[in-house]
C-alpha cells in the first residue's frame, strides 16, 4: 500500500458547472468552494499531510476583470471568516505563488500564514498567482546571484515547495488532460488521475476512490 504525504489538485470546471446549472461561471466558483471545504476535511480524515491547490494560474489574468474580482473577493471573505476555524483545526496555510495582489489582500495572505505558520495536521499550498515555468526561472535567477551549485536538490530547494515532499498524485477535475502550467518539476514522478466530474460535483467519496486506487499502484521508479 503506498502512503500518501501529498496530494495536489487542479480544481478545473467551475465556470463550465455555473453555465450548466443556467447560472453564471461566478456561481460555479462559489460552488467550488464548497468543494474546497469537503477535500480538506477528507484530506485531514485521510491522514494526509499535504494538500496543494491550484486556484489562480498566472494565466488566468487574461480572464474577464469581473471574475478575477470575484475570486479575490471569494478569498478574502473565505479568510477572514475561516481563518480562526482552520487555526483551530491545526491547519497550516502556505501562499504558492507571486504575491502581486491589493495591499489589503496581501496584508491578510501573510497574516493567514503567520497565524497557521506553527501548525502541522494538514498543510494547504494555496497557488495563486503561480506558474510552473515562473517559478523555475525565478529559482534559476536565485542560484545564478548566490552562486549555487546546480542539481536536483539545490534546484528543489529553492522552489515555493522547499521542503515538501513532491504530490504522491495528481487529481485534474473537469475532463480535461493536461498540466497547465502546474508544478512541472514536482510532479514529474507523480501519479495522475483526471477526473470526468466537475470540480463543483466532486466529492468526498469520487476523492476516496482515487485515493484507494493510487494506494495499489505498484510504483517503480524506473526499476522493475
Ligand atoms: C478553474 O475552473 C478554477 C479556477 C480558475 C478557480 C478555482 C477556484 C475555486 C475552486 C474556488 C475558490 C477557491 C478559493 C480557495 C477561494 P474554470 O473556471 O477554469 O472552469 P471552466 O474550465 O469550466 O471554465
């Protein structure tokens, strides 16, 4: 059976559920936000020690102002009423990602962290303003000004992701296959697993199926 530390999610479909359901792509991301809370409270059931999340890309800038506000929005009201409740569930809250965001919402990014930074049941990586390729250029600017060596390990260690264990899996929701930009270098031994479903449709049981099959992989690392 393989253990599970880490888990990361693309959280796709939220907008395509709101149209479907005859409302707006805005109702699917609140949707999606219930979603959110049903993963974390199965992650912590799982024993699960890290949970990433993909919840704004640095290409979802290109998206209609008015969706980009109701997402920082729907954060900022998620934190400022849940952030004493995560606290209290001895949850650590991590910001992957470029923090380039209002004053008020980088004030209270920092705030959420200071205040979860002692805790350890479950770790959320939160990617926001993150990319992959981002991420990689900036690590490589870092060892090039401190002279580090470059490997594997030094690369690893200058990442948003220091000292995280990779994501064991991958889970894509909304019927769509690719990577988008997310975590390139951490996932490239991870398992993958899309999902049909919806993000705002997904829950705790679609959740404990791919958990089940990923703990019966025969994983080889290159060997036999
Ligand atoms: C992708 O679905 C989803 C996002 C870009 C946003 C994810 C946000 C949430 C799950 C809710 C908010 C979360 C927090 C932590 C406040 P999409 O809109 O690209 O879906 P589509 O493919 O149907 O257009």
């Amino acid at each position: 059976m393989n253990p599970i530390k880490h888990v990361a999610i693309i959280m796709d479909g939220n907008g395509r559920w709101g149209l479907k359901k005859r409302k707006s792509r805005n109702y699917g991301h609140k949707k999606g936000l219930d979603t959110v809370e049903k993963i974390i409270k199965a992650s912590i059931k799982n024993k699960i020690k890290f949970l990433t999340l993909y919840a704004f890309s640095t290409e979802n800038w290109k998206r209609p102002k008015k969706e980009i506000h109701f997402l920082f929005n729907l954060l900022e009201n998620y934190l400022v009423n849940k952030i004493t409740q995560l606290n209290k569930q001895n949850i650590k809250l991590k910001i992957i990602g470029n923090k380039k965001f209002s004053k008020k919402l980088n004030n209270l990014l920092i705030s959420s962290e200071k205040k979860t930074s002692k805790n350890n049941k479950l770790q959320i990586n939160l990617a926001l303003n993150y990319g992959s390729k981002n991420e990689l250029v900036d690590t490589f600017k870092i060892i090039k000004k401190n002279n580090i060596k470059i490997n594997e390990k030094n690369i690893s260690n200058n990442l948003f992701t220091k000292n995280i264990p990779d994501p064991d899996f991958l889970i894509r929701t909304g019927n769509t296959q690719r990577l988008s930009n997310f975590l390139l270098w951490q996932l490239s031994y991870s398992e993958i697993f899309f999902e049909k479903k919806l993000w705002p449709d997904f829950n705790e049981n679609d959740y404990n199926k791919i958990i089940n099959k990923f703990k019966k992989i025969k994983r080889n690392y290159g060997n036999i």
